[in-house]
C-alpha cells in the first residue's frame, strides 16, 4: 500500500469549480510519486509508490511494465483523492521520468517483448568494453581530434573522446537487438517500437496515439547527437538499428495528446514530458547559463545550465538536454556519481547508526581535522576520473576510531566528489558558475550540506520542498496549459528553506585534506581486474563464448524468464531460462530440437561447439561443427575490414562537409 498525504488546505472540490490544478507525475529509481499542485505552487495532496526492481541475474536490472502500469494509474487517482478534488479539477499532467530506461514493444498489438531494462543494469558491460577499443571507436576519436584541430568544433572534441557506457541505452539495445531474434526480425520490418519509460507512458495514456519522446529523454540514449538536435544516423547505422523503432522528437512543453477517459474518468491533456534532472534544474529556476543544481538521491547529479550550446568535455562531463519550451532549448552539462544515498543506506545497513538522520550530528561531533577516508565507489568512480574499475573502503582506521569518524569520513567523501565534478565542470566552462542549489533526499543533511558551501565557496540554497523534479515538471505542465507564460513568472513561486554559507576560514583546511582523501583514492583505483568484476555471476558453461553471450548447452541463445517474459524454459536448467527458437518458445518438458541461432563474436572467441575459432577463414559458419554464426562487423575478427571501410567512409564525409562549408 502507497503512503500518502493530505494538505492542510483542502480546496473546494465542487463539480464547478474552474479546473486550474496540475498533476506532477515523478518516477525515479525506487519510487513513483504523484503531486496535485495549484498556481502558487503549494502542493494540496500527494500520493506515492514502491517501484520494484528485478533482479534476474547478477548483472540485470529490470522493471515489469505491467505492475508498473498499474501503479501509475493507482497513484495519478489517490494524489487526486488525496487532494480533495475529482479529475475534472485537473487542468494537465506533466511527467518527469528516470532517462536511460528502456523497453521495446510490438507495433501492431503493443504487446512488450521484455521488461524494462534500467539505467542500473550492466548485462551489455561486454559490448561497452568491446566497442570503446574497437578499430572502429578509435577511428572515430583519431578522425574527430583532427576534424576539431581544424574546424575548432566542440562537436569533433567530443567525438575525439567519445566512450560508450553501461549507463547509456546503446550498449543494452544493441544487446536486445542481437540477443532477441523476434525483436531483431521485426525491427527490420518495421515492426517494433521502442522507447524510454515517458514514450511507453504516452504511448499507454493516449492508447497507442502517440509515439514520441521529448528532447531532454532523448539526450539520455547516446543515440542522440546533442549537437545537431537529432538521433544519431551515423551511429544508428553502425549498430544496425532501424530508425523505424524510434519515436517522434517533441518539445517538452505543449500538446503530448489526451489520456483516456477510461483511465480517470476524464479526458485529461498531457501538457509536458521531461526528463528528472532537466525538470530538476526547471524546479530549481536555474534558468540562467551558469547555473549549477545539484541532485542527491541514490547517486548524485551535477548539472550545469550551459545555454543555447551543448559542452563539450574531455572529463566525462555529458551534453544533455534540459527541456525545450516556447523559449528554446536549453542545454545541460552534466557530471554524475552513481554512489551517493547508496552510501548511507549501506552505512545504515552494517549498524553504524540507526536513522540516517543521526549522520549529520554525528560526523559533526568528531573535532579537528579527519585522519581516516572513505572512498564512495561501490560501482567505480565516476566524472572526472571515470574507472570502472575502482573499489570502495576505509583507509587510515586505527584503534581509536569510532563510529563518528566513520560516518564523517562517508559524508565528507560523498562531498569531495561533488566538488571533484563541480572542478571539473568549472575548469571546462567558458562562461561564470552562477548560484548553487541542491535538492533530493540526501539534502536534508546539514553536515554535508555545509562542507560542499565550504568547499566551493558558493552560497548553497535548500528548496522548502526536495521534490524539486515533480516541482519543475509541474511548472512546465503549467506553461503548456497556459496557466504561467514565462519562465520569469515562476522565479517568485520557488521557496528556499535554508540557505548554508560558505566558511572562508575553514576552507583551506578543508582543501588539504581532499588532498589526502585524493591521495587515498588512488589506493582504490584500478583495484578490480575482469575476473573479479564477475564474481558472483552465473556461469552455465565451462565454455568462456557461452558465458559471456548467455548460450545454451546445445549452442541456443538463452534468455531470462524475467527478462524476456513470453519466454518459457526448453532446456533442462538449473536456472530458469527460455531458448528461443525461429518457431517460437516450446514447454519446459521438451528438448531442444531447433538449428543452433547465430551470436557476434568476441576477441578470442570459441564456437558452441568448442573450436578455436582464430583461424578460421570463414566466421560465417564454424568449420568444425558448420554451426551458422552472425556478421560480426563492427569488432572480433570479422569487423577488420568493415571497421577500416567505416572508418574511410567517415574520413571521406568529414572532409567533404568541411570542404562543403568553407
């Protein structure tokens, strides 16, 4: 059951009262909130959801559409109960959604082909790893370095250091796309749709109307240039992916089409979609370039408004989108850490203290400077030093060391990593960085709060409210039904609750000692090797090929029942799993009959069967077993030739741009 709230104020919900509420729809990571609105921006009730995660396999994490869509409708319903008021009181809905979460379904019917596949799921982590040092990707990189020495293009700066992540849509569609014959064959006849988690939301609402994402959910794929404002041709070609599949581009305020009537009784318009951090920074009226707004949840972000132009890094600070409304485009420069509440929640769990709420007293009580780190990587470190690879832990414990150092030594590093990335961020920009603000759970701690003031030196604004993504996607939902006009009419509507102040006197001090947490750090990096980022994985086979492309014993491809839902089990298992077949999906009861499917292959690779396959002239088929095997272009042994005729066809289309604009 949901918990939920009820305003003090409860409007008059008479059948004729003007409709002048908005309904701010916020799914994040681990919850789904719905917020009822007025135009002074006061919320007059809420309503809020537990998203389950699915966890199939060590590496996979996941989210059924269909509970997911039961609960939306669930909370949209009980915020506008909980508001006092009926749906015709509500004059829009505005969603504001995680990015990078994906899904794809069927055209024809809107059946999905498999749960949602989150941001947090690392199952293409040997797709990233393979193509980031394929000949291809250097090539790439090689070509954008001298394309920007000559044109100066922040657009060819990136592309010369461009790396794929497990965190961007790519890899993992890539992954559907090869794993999934269904979804492969059908894609190619234009039969499949996919979609971030706003574009199957519209979809859903509007009963399979619209087809579309707005451009700050875009910028969140990798499969969008930021730079032209479109989806990447170049790329979508070089991973084979149809441009069918993908949806419509629209401005995150305005007409997004009508939900149902069937759904809450009215027909309610869908007046914006955004993404969580872009609608964060609307929330925080960061509207200026320069702008910085920092979200503390699960993981922290660091976002910068850079204006009317996308920022170029070679720190692994990303291009994104913020929103687009009747304004223009506003574009984001954005650093990201993926360990920050997850930090608290472990030191919660292991019994250092009770309540996160305790951390900030806490680590204030431990006087003088800190002699023991904590460095915040239990998933890798992240912008500006991007290793995966890094490790987390304590480092200078001794036997007078209690818990408070302990809890001071966590809170102190998650802020050493903002300013990492606030520095990072400040040495790239050309321009200012303006006024900082901070929203999200992990706010609300004043200890840390004030050593990020200290840190950067910048006066730090609290919101009264920390749902500042449901806050700015009302806002935009507000302008889309005409309820605000301007930007500049919302700045007065935002409330600051504290404001923490820089200590100068301290700074110093406190910038020696991230020079020791600094020096720490390094004892941390590049600590996992390979074999180690996959202890605790499943292994099927004693055959490394099947290991790493999830293959069945009689050389099937092999998919999780959670993950692929229409699948059932063909092959007896010590684990749950389905083989898919050109027929379709057979009884767990039957054996596998069916011709072995094709898969890539990776460097070193060994066919099903076990031959080598390093010296075989043809990787078409296996000549051990004849054993059909999948066009390998783009890396292994077969991408040589196709990566080198790509990477010409590049040189060549660059060339002739620049020639054709000068």
């Amino acid at each position: 059951m949901g918990a939920s709230e009820l305003s003090n104020q409860t409007p008059d919900p008479s059948p004729g009262q003007e409709a002048r509420y908005i309904a701010s729809l916020d799914l994040g990571t681990t919850t789904l909130r719905c917020f009822i609105y007025d135009t002074n921006a006061h919320v007059c009730g809420k309503a809020e959801e537990k998203v389950t995660l699915l966890y199939p396999a060590p590496d996979r994490v996941e989210m059924d559409p269909d509970e997911l869509w039961e609960k939306l409708i669930k909370v949209i319903n009980d915020a506008i109960s909980n508001a006092g008021l009926n749906s015709g009181n509500i004059r829009c809905l505005g969603l504001s959604t995680q990015r990078a979460t994906f899904i794809t379904w069927d055209r024809r019917t809107g059946e999905t082909f498999h749960n949602f596949i989150t941001w947090k799921d690392i199952r293409a982590d040997y797709l990233v790893k393979q193509w980031n040092a394929c000949f291809t990707m250097k090539t790439i990189r090689f070509v954008g370095s001298i394309l920007y020495k000559i044109l100066r293009s922040k657009r060819y700066l990136a592309a010369s250091v461009i790396q794929f992540m497990n965190i961007q849509v790519n890899m993992r569609l890539k992954w559907v796309l090869e794993n999934c014959e269904r979804v492969r064959k059908l894609a190619h006849e234009g039969h499949v749709m996919f979609g971030t988690i706003d574009t199957w939301l519209i979809y859903k609402l509007t009963e399979g109307k619209i087809h579309a994402t707005d451009y700050s959910n875009a910028s969140g794929t990798a499969l969008y240039d930021p730079f032209i404002e479109d989806w990447n041709d170049f790329f979508l070609k070089l991973f084979d992916m149809p441009r069918s599949i993908f949806p419509e581009l629209r401005n995150s305020v305005g007409d997004w089409g009508v939900c149902s009537p069937k759904f809450f009784g009215v027909p309610l318009p869908i007046t914006a979609v955004v993404s969580d951090q872009g609608a964060s920074l609307f929330g925080s009226c960061g509207f200026r370039q320069g702008d910085v707004k920092v979200t503390l949840g699960t993981g922290a972000f660091l976002d910068v408004n850079t204006g009317n132009k996308a920022h170029a890094s070679v720190k692994g600070i990303y291009p994104v989108h913020g929103w687009k409304d009747n304004e223009g485009l506003i574009h984001m420069a954005e650093a990201s850490s993926n360990d920050n509440g997850t930090v608290i929640e472990w030191g919660q769990q292991i019994g250092l203290y009770e309540k996160a709420s305790e951390t900030s007293d806490m680590a204030s009580s431990v006087k003088g400077p800190s002699t023991v780190f904590f460095i915040p990587a239990f998933q890798g470190i992240q912008a500006p030093l991007n290793d995966a690879r890094a490790t987390g832990g304590f480092l200078g414990l001794n036997a007078g060391t209690t818990r408070a150092h302990m809890v001071r030594a966590m809170l102190e590093s998650l802020a050493f990593r903002i300013y990492q990335m606030y520095s990072a961020m400040l040495n790239e920009a050309d321009y200012e960085l303006l006024s900082l603000r901070v929203d999200g759970g992990v706010a609300q701690n004043d200890f840390l709060m004030q050593t990020i003031a200290t840190l950067t030196g910048k006066n730090l604004e609290r919101p009264t409210s920390i749902d500042v993504s449901a806050l700015g996607c009302a806002f935009l939902a507000g302008m889309g039904a005409g309820l605000w006009k301007t930007r500049a009419e919302l700045i007065p509507l935002r409330q600051v609750e504290k404001v923490f102040y820089p200590q100068m006197n301290l700074q110093p001090q406190l910038l020696e000692q991230m020079k020791e947490w600094e020096r720490a750090l390094q004892r941390f990096t590049r600590w996992h090797t390979k074999s180690s980022l996959n202890i605790g994985k499943s292994k099927e086979s004693s055959n490394p090929y099947r290991q790493a492309h999830n293959i069945c014993h009689c050389g099937h491809q092999k998919y999780s029942s959670t993950s692929f839902k229409t699948s059932k089990c063909s092959v007896q298992s010590s684990s749950t799993v389905g083989v898919k077949n050109p027929e379709g999906y057979t009884d767990l009861s039957k054996t596998c009959e069916t011709t072995c499917a094709g898969h890539h292959l990776g460097e070193g690779a060994a066919c099903v069967c076990g031959a080598d396959l390093g010296d075989m002239p043809d990787h078409k088929r296996c000549t051990s077993c004849s054993l059909h095997l999948a066009n390998t272009s783009g890396y292994g042994y077969m991408g040589k030739k196709s990566n080198f005729l790509l990477a010409v066809i590049f040189l060549f289309i660059s060339c002739a741009l620049y020639w054709t604009l000068h």
